[in-house]
C-alpha cells in the first residue's frame, strides 16, 4: 500500500493539473464580445473580498457601435483597461484585498460601470449607492 502512495499522488496531481488546463482553455475560447444587432457588447463581472470581510461585486458594460468607430481588440482592451483600473481603486486601500471573476454577477452589484463608446468619444458612467457619476470625453482628449 506504501508503494502505491506515491503513484496514487503522481496521478491526483496531474488529474489537477489537466483539469486546470481545461478550465483555462475554456476561458481562453470564451468569446468575451457579442454582437447584438449594429453593436459590441462587453460583460465582464468581478468579486473584491476586502481584508476586513467585506466584499465587492463590481460589473463593467461596454458598448460600441460594431463596425466604423473601434475595432473589436481594441474595444476589449479598452473595456478592460477601464474595468481593472475601477478594480484597483476600489482596492487600493486594502493592500489584502483580492479579485477574482465572477461567471455573473450575485443579486445586484455593489458598483456598475457603463463604458459607451462613439464616434465622437466615449462615456464612463460609474453606478453606486453614492450616486452616478458621468465623465464625457473625446477620442482626441484620450488619445493625446
């Protein structure tokens, strides 16, 4: 039985390990854009756990005409610029915290950050239990 001990671990530690590969090569397919109508859109979802216990659920939303405004890569990097840099201000404090994503989110979210792109420029709206707050810019004032 002593001599199978080790096997039997060799075996559950690569078990792990595919199953880890599969996971991550199941979020590596997922296709983070749709294409609802004339439009882009960008769901992505999180969980902040606070050091204190406290936790945070943060959903971004981006929006964006499909074709003639902003490619599809840079639409998904820009998205997600904005989303990590909310996720780190909102942690920033609490040198513990830590994220993770969520597949959706729980109930309804702590914080919601709209991100609507145009041809003119982009707003960033940002919904908590503060208040909304809206900031307006052009692609001219971003791209500088």
């Amino acid at each position: 039985m002593k001599k199978r001990a080790p096997l039997l671990l060799a075996f559950f530690i690569s078990a792990c390990f595919q199953l880890s590969a599969q996971n991550y090569q199941a979020r590596l397919l997922k296709d983070v854009v749709k294409i609802v109508g004339k439009k882009m859109t960008f769901n992505h979802y999180t969980m902040i756990a606070l050091s204190n216990g406290n936790k945070i659920q943060v959903k971004t939303y981006s929006e964006a005409p499909s074709s003639g405004v902003i490619s599809r890569d840079n639409f998904v990097a820009f998205s997600s610029i904005v989303s990590d840099h909310i996720i780190v201000e909102l942690s920033k404090e609490d040198r513990d915290a830590r994220s993770h994503e969520l597949e959706d989110v729980i109930g309804k979210p702590d914080v919601t950050v709209n991100i609507y792109m145009a041809k003119a420029g982009i707003q960033i709206e940002t919904i908590t239990m503060a208040g909304v707050d809206k900031s307006t810019m052009q692609w001219a004032d971003i791209l500088e």
